[in-house]
C-alpha cells in the first residue's frame, strides 16, 4: 500500500468523524444523550409523540420552544433513526419530513443537514483538488 493510499484513507476516516459531528446535534450544543435523561424528560417526550395516520411515530414540538424542542429532539429515538440513515443527506430530510409535525423545527432541522452535506461536499472537492495538483 503505498504512502498516498495511506493519507486517502485517513483524510476519508476524519470527513466520516467530521460528518457524524456536524449532524450529530442540530443544535451545535452537546447533548446530554438519549440514555441519560431522567424518568421525567423520557415521560416528557413521550408527550410529543404521536402515531399518525399512516402508523409511524410523529415528533411534534410546536407548543414548545426551540431549545426544549431541540433536547427532546436530540433525546429522542427518532433522532436515532435519522441517523441510520448516515451519510444519505437527502434520506435523512425525508425522515425529518415525516416525522417531524412542527414546520419551522422540521424546516431548521432539514437545513442543519444541509449545512452539513455541503461542508463535507466542499471539503471532499478541496481534498480531490489538491490530489489532482499533486
């Protein structure tokens, strides 16, 4: 294997960490973790979830404010799934489209994987760039 195969793998194993982190938590905050909430934040949520007509679990934080709606998000077994879906950006706003009631949070949470999709987009063509100037 030689030494530019090597630096290739690299660079590809620090975009998938650079990925993951960005879409990790929408609201570029750390998240406590889905596991760590208490007995009342996971009743909470529990709250804002609902089944719709077409049988799947529906997120729907309209009554609350962005932040709360951005720690339940961010705890809840929903966001789990989204992220099955990595590195499939356009998969992962679907999922978000559909199981996300509220429009404005569904809208910010499509645009965070958005933002995220075009950093790793550009850091991928400056990455090829530079290999083809070399």
């Amino acid at each position: 294997m030689g030494k530019g195969m090597f630096i290739l793998i690299a660079i590809g194993i620090g975009f998938i960490f650079l990925a993951t982190d960005l879409v990790k938590n929408v609201d570029d905050s750390p998240s406590s973790g889905r596991y760590s909430m208490s007995g009342s934040e996971n009743t909470e949520i529990q709250r804002y979830l609902k089944d719709n007509p077409a049988g799947y679990q529906v997120f729907d934080p309209s009554s609350l404010n962005l932040e709360k709606a951005k720690k339940l998000w961010n705890n809840s077994e929903l966001k789990q799934e989204m992220m099955d879906y990595f590195p499939k950006f356009e998969l992962m706003k679907e999922y978000v489209r559909l199981h996300v009631v509220d429009g404005k949070f569904a809208d910010r949470l499509v645009s965070k994987i958005a933002e995220a999709e075009a950093t790793i987009s550009d850091r991928s063509s400056q990455f090829w760039t530079s290999q083809n100037n070399n």
